[in-house]
C-alpha cells in the first residue's frame, strides 16, 4: 500500500459535502465506484443499504445516550426504582443499536474488501507487471500531481511535469537528476520534447509578462537559446500550446488547447500546414501527439476519444477508438505512447483510471489499473510514456507519483 494514502486520502476527506461522518463516506463512495464499475453491483447496492443502516443505528445511538446523560442528571428527582428501570431499558436499547450498528458497519466493510479483491483480482492482475514509482524531486520533495511524462531515447533520460510549473529530470535508474524551472527561463510548461543533440524544446503556456504561448527551447546545458511564438495560422493569437512532438527531421508537431487539429512547425519554428482529422463534418480537436520510430504519427482527440494515424508523409491510415465507460472503450482519453519494440499502442484514460492497451493496428488487446492507490491502481492518470527500455511510466495525477511497469 502506498506510504501516501493518508495524505491523499485527507485530500479527499477535506472535499467532501457530506456532514456527520466524513471519516466513511468520502472513502466508502470511492471503494463502491470502483466495485460498480468492475461488474460488481450487487456489492454496491447492499453496501449501501447497509451503511444506510448503520449511519441510523449511529444516529439512534448519540440520541440515546444524550438521553441516558440526561436521566443521570435528574434521577436524583426520581424515584429510585422508576429511574434505575428507565435507566435499564434505555441502555438496553443504547447497547443494541451500538451493536447493531457494529455489526452493520462490518458488513460494509467485507463487502467493499470482497468487491474490490474480486476486481484486483479481475482487473489489475491481468496487466503489466509492477516495477517501482517516482515519489519525489532532487531536493527530497514529493511531486505534486504529475500531468506529463515523457522518456526520450538520446540520454534515457526522464522529464515530469508536476502542477509546481516546473519539469523534473530523472536518469534512467529513477534518480532524480536536477529541476528546470524559471531560473532556466521555464514558466507553465505543459509539455517537452527533446532532439537528437540534446536540446530541449518546451511548450509554455501565457505567462505575467506576455500573454502569448510559445515553445521555449532550451540547449544541452539547459541554458534558453531562443523562443518561438506562433503565427501564421487561423487562430494563431490565441492557441495555447499543450504538448510537443518531434520527427527525425526535427519538425514540431504541436497540438493545442481545443484547437482543432495538430500545428507543424520546421525546425525554424516557422508555420508549414495543420494536419487535422476530420471526425463526420467536422475537425477533431487534437490534444496529444507522438511520433514512434518509423515516423508514424499519432493524434490524440480526448473529445472524440479517437486516436488518428498518418504516415510520416501525412497520408491518413486509420484511427481507432470508441467513447464510453465499460472495458475496451474510452471515457476522457489524456496521454499517448508507443513501444517501438513491439508495436503496441498505449492510452490513458483520466476518468476511467485506467490504461488501454492497442495493437500496431489499433486493435483493443486490454486494459490495466482502475481506481485506488496502491500499487497498480490510478487515481486519474493524465500522460503515459514508454521508455528506450520497454518500461511503461504512468503519470498518476492524483497520487502524486510516476508508476512503472515492464513491458507487456
């Protein structure tokens, strides 16, 4: 179990509406969303029956015993024999709702334990063997709800994005490197790419000083070399850059805040074409983009929960990807990642917490984790990666980690 579950789970604790007993309905709901969506609903509706139960046993229990204090007080006022078989009869009933209430409160529990082993057991089983997280920063700190991660291939190196506004860097072996942030003139990164020689680009959304989104582009000694800002296109004024790719030409590939297909960019930053999938009558809007060894590249639309593919000549060769909420589909798609190794496609889904796994043809294989927060399990994961390796690093946004896995 993760040495964090008290700190998220106070986070969560502290949202909560509900008055009374926040120290079991916040966690409770949680566990029966997780039950319900596993296949599981029998366990959900009887747990809630019975905490329904429990909660007016709890409630009848205070009201007695406010009761009994108040006897106490006035049995000197009395009789004797009248106040002592009052006394008995209201213990009596004190004694019988508390134990009722016990007894109902476990029954809540071995539901929710049953429900959520059976679909550990189901679900987090079948995926990618667990490796170890990234917890925290070169400086000790623990990293704060990670949105982006990316390994690039030239020093195995690895870049988080964490809501703190700055990018972390991690060797290989999960040590933490050193932390790029304003000093290296990074403000609001949203995503990062890294070239062939070593430079680093960043897209960096509008800032104090200037309102306008750029990519940032940093060398090899992360010292700032130049920034690009985007013209050249409809809309170019407000586009708001979110992630970054690059092909082995060196063109960046930028998809923005709902706009409506992918920017490219040459190596000079100056504006070439949009490439934009169309989805019926209209463009999707684009809010991931990679590019795997071949030179395939791949858009992700979180609105459409599609994933479009093109060649490295921006021939469309087919899409994949359907909306929902049951396995196989996808809810809020957030991060995509290739493994060149063998082809295999992965998606994550920030609100089903989970990972979709795809083919080279984007045919559905699987699917791993599901919401909690051990080992395995996501709390609304944003980006995914896979490294030089074959590891697979998942940014679990909300249980400020990175989790790895090994390679399907």
């Amino acid at each position: 179990m993760d040495i964090r579950v008290a700190e998220v789970a106070g986070r969560v604790k502290k949202a909560t509406p509900f008055g009374g007993w926040p120290f079991l309905f916040p966690d409770f709901l949680i566990m029966q969303q997780d039950i319900f969506f596993k296949g599981r609903p029998l366990f959900f509706i009887a747990s809630f029956f019975l905490w329904g139960i429990a909660k007016k046993c709890i409630d009848t229990s205070m009201t007695i015993s406010i009761k009994l204090t108040t006897m106490n007080n006035r049995a000197i006022s009395m009789g004797a024999s009248k106040a002592s078989t009052m006394w008995k009869v209201s213990a009596r009933r004190g004694w019988t709702s508390f134990i009722l209430c016990t007894i109902c409160m476990a029954f809540c529990f071995a539901s929710c334990t049953a429900g959520v082993a059976g679909a550990e057991s189901e679900g987090a089983g079948t995926g990618p063997p667990y490796i170890e997280s990234i917890h925290y920063d070169d400086e000790g700190n623990v990293i704060r709800f990670p949105s982006f991660v990316m390994a690039e291939p030239v020093m195995n190196e690895i870049y988080v994005i964490d809501s703190m506004n700055r990018i972390i860097v991690y060797t290989s072996d999960l040590f933490p490197l050193l932390t790029i942030t304003g000093r290296n003139g990074i403000e609001n990164p949203t995503g990062v790419a890294v070239d062939k020689d070593g430079n680093v680009y960043v897209t960096q959304s509008s800032t104090k000083e200037d309102a306008r989104s750029r990519i940032v582009i940093l060398n090899a000694c992360l010292k700032k070399t130049r920034e690009i800002f985007f013209q050249g296109f409809e809309g170019a004024s407000s586009f708001v850059a979110f992630r970054i790719a690059l092909d082995k030409k060196g063109l960046m590939y930028v998809a923005g805040l709902s706009y409506p297909g992918v920017i490219v960019l040459d190596n000079q930053g100056r504006f070439l074409k949009v490439l934009a999938p169309m989805e019926g009558d209209r463009t999707a809007r684009i809010s991931g983009v990679t590019i795997d060894k071949g030179g395939r590249i791949y858009l992700l639309s979180e609105d459409e929960s599609r994933i479009y593919v093109y060649d490295e000549n921006y021939k469309f060769l087919f899409k994949f990807g359907e909306k929902g909420g049951s396995s196989g589909k996808l809810s809020r798609p957030k991060g995509i990642a290739v493994d060149d190794a063998n082809g295999k496609i992965y998606v994550s889904d920030y609100m089903r917490h989970s990972v979709n796994i795809y083919d080279k043809e984007g045919k559905y294989l699987s699917e791993f984790g599901g919401m909690g927060w051990g080992e395995g399990w996501f709390q609304h994961p944003m980006d995914i990666a896979v490294d030089s390796n074959g590891r697979i690093l998942v940014a679990d946004t909300f249980n400020d980690r990175i989790q790895l896995f090994k390679s399907m």
